[in-house]
C-alpha cells in the first residue's frame, strides 16, 4: 500500500505551469507577468534542484482536479448516483443530457487538459534536468500519471484536441496514448526500484488497454500487479481538500444512491432498513430525504471501498461506515481494479493470479456478504460486471465501463446506461449522452479546430 503526500495550495505555483499549451486560458502572458514573489518563475523552473518540486506538482495537479471535478461530473450520467443540486447545467447532466456550451463540458476538459499537459510538460523537462532519467522514480511517476491523464481522457470525452492542435483525437487514440506513457514509465521504475511506481504502471497500463479494447495486453500488465497493492490520491484538510464532504452533510446534501443500487435492498422512496443493506461495499441512508433543490430524493451514501474511510462494516455493527470528509483519499490504482481487468478481459473460462473467473466473482461476492453461485458463460460475466459495480462504487470507472460495454455490445440492463424517467420527474426522460463534448472554450481558444 502506498500514499503520496500532495503538496498544500501555495507551496507551488501550478498556474505557472498549466497555463502553457491550454487554449482557453487566454490571457496567459498577463498571467505569467503577475507579481508574486512566492511564485516560482519560469526560467527557475530548469533548475535541477526544483526536480522533485516539479515532479510533485504533476500529483499535486492530479489530485486538485480527480474528485471534483473529474469523478464527480462523470458519475453523474451514470448508474451510481442521482443529484439534488438546484444548478441547472448539473441537473441536466444528471439527466444525460449536455451541451458543449455548459459548464461541466468545460469543467471537464479543463481538469483533463490541465493533468495531462502538466505530466507532459514535467517529463519534457526532467529528461534534461536529470542526469538519469531512465532511472529515476520521479520521471517514473510522472509518465505514470500522465498515462492515468491520458486514460481518463479516453475513457470520458467523446474526443479531444491537445496543445491546441487541429486533430481532434479519438477515445481509441487517447487510450494508446496513454498505453504509450505507462509502458514508457514502466521500465524507468525497474531500473529504479520503485516497486510501488512499478506497480501503479502496469495497473494503469491495464486499465488503458482495456480503453483500448485489448484484452491480451490488460491481462498481461494486471498479472504483474502486487496483491497488497493501493495508490492513494491523498487529500489534507485544508490543502487539496476532496469535496464530496459537502455533498453528503447538512441540509444542501445533493448526493444519493441511484435507484439501481437501491433496488437491490429496497423500494426506491421508502425506507430501506438498515439491516436489508446487506453489502458493506454500499451503505446508505436508509432515509430517503431531499436536498438542495427540494425536489430529488437521495439516499446519502457512506464511503464505499474506493475511499480512505472505508470500514467495511455494515450500519448495524458497532464499527459504523462513515460519511465523507474534506480529507478522504481515493483510490487511483489498486490490485483489485486491475484483477477486475484481468477477468473482464480473460473471460468466463479464464483462470488468473485469484484462481478461475467463477472463484474471483465468489470471492467478491463473499466480501459483500452474499453467498456463492455457480454460473458460466454470459450469466458469470454479468455477475463479474456486478461485483465490479460494487467494489469500485464512485471510485471514477463506472462511465469508462459503461462505454466499453456498450462498445461490446453488451445487452444486460444493469451494464447500461440509465434510460425512461428521471427519478425527479421535474427533469422528464434521460437524454441520451455518454461522454464530454469538447467545450465551446477550446473552439473559441483554439483557432486551429472547427
């Protein structure tokens, strides 16, 4: 297990490097020329001492843009999770529905362009200043979440410019790019040591092949996967504070189970009791209640696996799950994640580092208190789609999987996106959107696209 201390706002000025190549960011030169004496300017940025600096400033930038708004805005076209936010723009992009001139289009590119660039522009750097760099953790880690940069680009937008360049690069071409980097990475962290990096590399490279559609890759990176692997994004309260703590307190809460979820325990709008919620991967409030905009019902969620606080108890033992808080971390890369890859990608028939897909899907099912079954063929991946469902639970993969199956052509209603009535039926029918356009900003900013 491994966590990396993000830098608190202000050490570093990240402005300073993400404002370069960003089309949207139009006044860049009055940006760069602003009087801040505890900024680092851009001709110290060559100094080699600044090294580690720049190569924590890349998993500072990551950090300030993966729960909100990269998980956050992406979750909400999915299964996972309805809103009560009383914004206009958010209601509609829980109703599947986005327009490339709203805000979480932007929002979303925006967060995207700024990790990517960053981690590109850091690895442009550190293979000057460093005198090895073939051998240096630090570029190691920054190839490597560069790749993560590049996965959640292809897993999320519909397309993508870069460096405001004329090619509008589709999800296919984003996953090989980030194929590219984590391969890149992956023996710069051998020659290291830097069996942790190591590790985060070949669970992103699975991760990105199967954005890539290629299974034989995804099983080859996720078998080399240590058992007792996790990659923290780390948030400190009052630093890089994550901000789904706002979303779950007080009387604005705005965030709520899906009712795909709910169905499993209960009628979606009564009271689910505490004792039917059965699975400790999915805890919630068995009260049904409205938030911000008055109108959505929402059943709050407790951390699910993917986050720091995760107890993996029930609400009926002692040790109770807990709600979210402004110093939560989130899983970025785990054995789990990439196991779930290697099965996904191996098949009904496929036997791996857990056994055959059957006894992974069963132990799975064990950890969420339900019993084993024995299935095969497209009923057992159905059942591994599920368990996946639940081990990752808001932990920024469900819109990715959603594609891929859809891709695949995969017809289980509970693989899909959410379609017919909006459970706030304020909102009518869900719309049919799947991804983040590319923003009106960029095509304002960017002369070299239509």
């Amino acid at each position: 297990m491994f966590r990396i201390r993000e830098l608190r706002r202000g050490q570093i000025a990240l402005a300073a490097l993400a404002a370069f190549g960003l089309a949207a960011c139009s006044q860049v030169d009055e940006l760069m020329e602003a009087n801040n004496p505890a900024a680092i300017q851009e001709d110290q940025l060559d100094d080699e001492t600044l090294v580690t600096v720049l190569a924590n400033s890349v998993v500072a930038r990551f950090a300030a843009e993966y729960g909100e708004p990269v998980i956050w805005l992406a979750s909400h076209i999915t299964d996972e999770q309805v809103s009560g936010i009383n914004w206009p723009t958010t209601q509609e992009l829980g109703a599947r529905r986005l327009t490339f001139d709203a805000g979480p289009a932007n929002d979303m590119f925006r967060a995207l362009s700024r990790s990517r660039f960053m981690a590109d522009s850091v690895a442009t750097r550190l293979s000057t200043l460093l005198e090895d760099p073939g051998s240096d953790r630090r570029m190691a880690m920054v190839l490597a979440y560069g790749g993560y940069a590049y996965t959640l680009m292809a897993e999320t937008m519909c397309d993508a410019t870069i460096n405001v360049g004329a090619e509008r690069y589709t999800p296919a071409q984003l996953a090989d790019m980030a194929i590219a980097k984590f391969q890149a990475a992956i023996p710069v962290a051998q020659a290291a040591g830097a069996d942790d990096v190591l590790n985060l590399a070949y669970t992103g490279l699975a991760r990105a092949a199967m954005a890539a559609d290629d299974p034989t890759l995804a099983m080859q990176a996720a078998s080399n996967v240590d058992s007792d692997f996790i990659w923290w994004v780390e948030y400190k309260e009052g630093a890089l504070s994550f901000e789904l703590d706002d979303n779950v307190t007080g009387n604005n809460h705005t965030i709520g189970v899906h009712p795909r979820l709910v169905k499993e325990w209960g009628t979606f709008g009564e009271t689910v009791p505490v004792e039917d919620q059965t699975d400790p991967r999915v805890q919630f409030n068995p009260q049904p209640r409205t938030g911000h905009d008055a109108r959505t019902i929402l059943y709050t969620p407790y951390q699910p696996l993917s986050y720091s606080g995760y107890t993996g108890t029930l609400q009926t033992d002692a040790d109770a799950p807990v709600l979210f808080n402004n110093d939560t971390d989130i899983r970025l890369g785990s054995y789990l994640d990439a196991m779930h890859n290697y099965y996904e990608a191996a098949g009904p028939t496929g036997t791996g580092p857990e056994g055959t897909t059957l006894q992974f899907v069963n132990a799975r099912r064990a950890v969420g208190g339900q019993a084993p079954v024995v299935l095969v063929g497209d009923e057992l991946m159905a059942e591994l789609r599920e368990q996946r469902a639940r081990d990752l639970f808001l932990g920024g993969f469900r819109l990715g999987d959603l594609r891929r199956w859809k891709r695949q052509g995969i017809d289980d209603p509970d693989s899909q996106f959410p379609t017919g009535n909006h459970i706030n039926v304020t909102l009518g029918v869900y719309g049919d959107v799947e991804c983040f356009p590319i923003p009106i900003a960029e095509y304002v900013g960017n002369p070299n696209i239509n």
